[in-house]
C-alpha cells in the first residue's frame, strides 16, 4: 500500500526505445512543492529483465536495499537509459509516511519508504595539492538525490578531531547527469587552509582524513569520506610546506590501506630541520647507523629488546631507538644517549646517515617525516622485524612483496614454516627471507618476574575491515566478545575466584574501549603496563 500511494505521486515517462530527432526531454531544476517527481528516460541501453536469471542471489551495493527477491522471480528495473532527466526528488510526505525516490549506483529508480534522512554520494577526487598554505583539492559528486542544500569540505583528525574546513561550491553538471541515468553530477574546486592557530592541537603521527558534510533540505548532516580517487590522481597528488613563526609544517597526502580513501599526513616541526627536509644542506657520512623502533608511541616489542641486544653486544654499531618525546615508555630510556625523539633535528640527520631501518611495523613509523621527497633521498636498508607470526591469516596486501604501500628489503621470521610462507605467499626472494626467532622471545620465558596469582589477561586480535565506531559496535566481533565478558557466568567465576581481569585491547581498538567500562575486567591501555610483563605475571 506505501509503494502505491508513492506510486501515485512518482511519475516516469519512458521514450520510445528507438529515439529520434524530435525527442525532447523536459527538464525542472526546481521543484513545484504541490507536484509528484518527474523522470523521463531515452531509449533503453539494455533488457531491463537482465538481472532475473540471477533473482535467487541477494542484490548488490544500492539495489540491494529494502528487496527480498525469492528463486525465480522476475524483477521489471525502471531506469538504465541512455539519456535521463531528472526533478530534484525529494523526499516527500505521502499519506502520512515519507517518500523519497532516487537512482541507484546502477542507474534504476528506487523508491524508500520511511526510511531514515540519507545521502547517497559518491566523492571523486581528481587533483590533489598543497599550495598557498592551503590543500587543494578538485573533484566532482555524483548524487542519488537533489536533497543537498550546502557541502563542506573537512580535514579531520582521526584522534583529537581537529578541523580544517571551507566551504564548497558545488556546480551542477547538466550533460553529465543526463548520460550518467540521472544521478546528479556536480564538480568542485575547494582550498582548505591550514591554519597555524591549529598546529599545536594535534601530534605528528595523527592521520587526518577527507570527507564531505552534506546539509540537506530537512537540517541534517551526512558525512561522507572522499573515497573514489583514481589512480592517476593518486599517482599525481602533491604534498608540500608552509612555514609561520619559526615553526615548519608539511602536508602529505597519503590514501588508505585498503579503500584508497584520501587523508593526509600533517606533521609540525622547528623550522631548523627546513634545510633538512628539502636537501639544501647534506650531512656527513657514519658507518653503521641503525634505526631501530616500533610504532612511535611504544617501546617494549621486538624492535625494544633488539635495540637492548645490539647496545649490550655491538656497541660498535650506531644504533639508535626512535621513539616520540610524548611516549610514555620514554622514561625507559632515561640516560640513553642513543634515543632519536620524532621530527627532531637529530632524528632527519641520522635518517639521512642511515644504513639500516630496522622496525616491527611499517618503515615510516622509523623516519622523521611522510614527506615522498625526503624519503626518496634515504639510503638506508629497510628491515622488518615483525610483531608476530604468520599462519592462517591472508597478508598478502599488506605484507606482501608487491603491496603498494609497504616496502621492504629483509623479511625476519620464526621458522623455516613461516620462512616457506612468506616465500610462497607473499613472494619474497629466498635471500630476502632470514630465520631468526622474534628478539622479545629471549625475555618472555625469563624466570625473573614472579607470578601474580589470580590475575587473567584478555587479550582480543583485530579486524582490519572495522574501519570506525559504527562499524565496530554492528560488528558480530564486538557482540561476541561483549557478550562473553558480559555473561553472568563470567562474572560468576571471577567473583567465586577473586580473578582480577585486564583486558588488553588492540592498538586500533582502544579508542573503542568506553564500550567495555561496565563489564567485570580492568581496561589496560598502551603505556600503562608492559605487554610481555603483563603475559608473564599472568596466570592464566
């Protein structure tokens, strides 16, 4: 009955299927608020009974939403011409209830019934650049719907949430929307200044990502992420510089792991390290520097105790531990005169000296800055320590010979199994691949470190597809973890026990950890306690 009564206002006037000189498309930018929705199509591209022979499976991305397609049923798709004009359709109060119809990313009409306020937006980036103290960035929108009255274009820090914004202007592109089945097409040209008022409220390893606020004709906001970057364009972005009060801050465009989403690096230094950076001043050449590390904030993994190991048996070599000053296992190095604090003058000299750079994670954790131009001038041999063992889980794209964003020179594992993986899985040469052991195993079954009776540890891997909070608390991964924790019978045996629980989270999972403050466990976070210390006093 809702889809007849939307029916009944929704009005579709289809071409012949052989299209002629004297057809003419009648187009209203505007609606009349007192009328239906108009869409007129062309001629059709295809068979809209194309997709019937696959009714039985479950539909795709848009098209997916709000149908239950049972085996053998045929299915009439309205829309795929090869020219469409389109009213704005907004969303609309019939008979009580909200209709909003709009153009899926196949091109058919959909219509939604009582559903939610949305945004159906996909953002092209096409030319990306720093310039003027500002990013730039030129793209184009495709939209579902007419319902977006303003946009703007925001920088945002993944961890403090700070801002760098502007307005956009978005201008409507008639003969792209036509030949794109009606979904409207706009592009854009927007400068985002970076603002030195800021700099101060973030660090240099927070991400910052692009996305799009959409204010739409009922107030409500839809934020959407800039995800469709081709490749050329990826290919082409352009980081650069802007300097204000003796105070140097560079700008890297970078794009995600595996949505190639746009973000940026933006990192704020003393102006001292400017000759540095862009290679007007050279350092003098030392044998045998090593930078040795983790991920910036921690020390107390595989990089930690080789970096111990070389200082306790080859003090020959120059080995130095890069850690930020803001770490809280910082204090772990008091008098060591071999520590590199992130961004620092010291830290770009000894990149520059560098032999080797040898870390559990990504190499750039291990160098000064994410700009490509000072990169390209290390010479240093890159080494991967790791921060566990490969086994079951496929990665391929991310540890992989021929992973986009990871590059590495030696590959160290644990046994000639592992050694056999990385080989065959992920295409290392056998020269590249060395059998080791993890430098933090020499630690882990020390006696030396007394057992506390009672205390359990948790520990929950990650997921990488969980990309943000909302993702997260759908997730099958985080109910079932809740639901165990949470359990009455959990609690039970902690209470009958007197256990005391520490749960450890994931890296990328703690800034979700509010989600477990009502539960029986003690929330440890990175810093507080020493991973491998906390396995060992552990009894169970």
């Amino acid at each position: 009955r809702k889809l007849v009564d939307a029916l009944r206002e929704f009005s579709v006037d289809s071409l012949s299927t052989e299209p002629t000189e004297d057809d003419e498309l009648d187009y209203e930018e505007a609606d009349d608020e007192g009328e239906g929705w108009k869409v007129r199509l062309g001629w059709l591209l295809e068979s809209s009974d194309a997709l019937s022979q696959d009714a039985e499976n479950s539909l795709e991305d848009d098209d997916a939403e709000g149908f239950v397609v049972k085996a053998n049923q045929w299915i009439e798709w309205v829309g795929r011409a090869a020219t469409t004009e389109a009213s704005r359709l907004l969303r609309r109060n019939v008979s009580g209830h909200t209709v909003a119809p709009l153009i899926t990313i196949r091109g058919n009409i959909r219509i939604d019934v009582d559903t939610p306020s949305s945004i159906h937006a996909l953002i092209y980036s096409d030319d990306v650049c720093v310039e003027s103290g500002a990013i730039r960035v030129r793209g184009r929108v495709a939209s579902a719907q007419g319902n977006v009255v303003q946009a703007r274009f925001v920088v945002v820090g993944r961890e403090t949430g700070t801002r760098f914004e502007s307005l956009m202007k978005l201008d409507f592109d008639q003969s792209w929307t036509n030949s794109d089945f009606g979904r409207r097409h706009f592009t854009y040209d927007v400068r985002v200044p970076i603002s030195p008022v800021m700099w101060d409220s973030f660090s240099n390893s927070e991400p910052f990502d692009a996305v799009v606020e959409f204010y739409d004709v009922e107030g409500a906001v839809h934020v959407r992420r800039v995800s469709r970057v081709p490749v050329e364009s990826r290919v082409a972005a352009r980081g650069g510089t802007m300097e204000h009060d003796g105070r140097l801050v560079c700008v890297s465009p970078y794009f995600t792991f595996k949505a190639k989403a746009l973000s940026f690096h933006i990192e704020c230094f003393d102006a001292s390290v400017k000759p540095l950076l862009n290679g007007t001043r050279s350092v003098a050449s030392l044998e045998d520097v090593w930078l040795i590390g983790e991920q910036p904030w921690r020390a107390g993994d595989n990089g930690y105790h080789f970096f111990r190991w070389v200082r306790r048996e080859h003090p020959e070599i120059n080995a130095y531990y890069v850690i930020s000053k803001d770490s809280p296992d910082a204090v772990k190095f008091a008098g060591e005169s071999n520590v590199l604090y992130t961004g620092t003058y010291a830290h770009f000299e000894k990149a520059l000296q560098a032999s080797k750079f040898i870390g559990t994670h990504h190499p750039d954790f291990l160098m000064p800055t994410y700009a490509s131009e000072f990169k390209a001038r290390l010479r240093g041999t890159r080494v991967f320590l790791q921060h566990g063992v490969l086994g079951v889980k496929r990665m391929i794209s991310t540890y992989g010979k021929n992973a986009p964003q990871f590059k590495v020179d030696q590959f160290f594992v644990t046994s000639e199994k592992e050694r056999e993986i990385v080989m065959k899985d992920l295409g290392y040469k056998a020269n590249e691949v060395v059998v080791t052991g993890l430098p933090r195993f020499d630690q882990l079954l020390g006696k030396d470190v007394p057992v506390r009776r009672g205390q359990v540890v948790v520990m929950p891997t990650w997921r990488d597809w969980i990309s943000d909070e909302e993702d997260f608390l759908l997730s099958e991964y985080f109910q079932q973890w809740r639901d165990a924790l949470a359990h009455e019978d959990f609690a039970r045996v902690v209470n009958e026990n007197g256990l005391e629980v520490k749960l450890y989270l994931h890296t990328n999972m703690q800034r979700f950890a509010h989600h477990f403050g009502d539960l029986p466990v003690t929330v440890v976070f990175a810093g507080e306690e020493d991973v491998q210390r906390l396995l060992q006093e552990s009894e169970l």
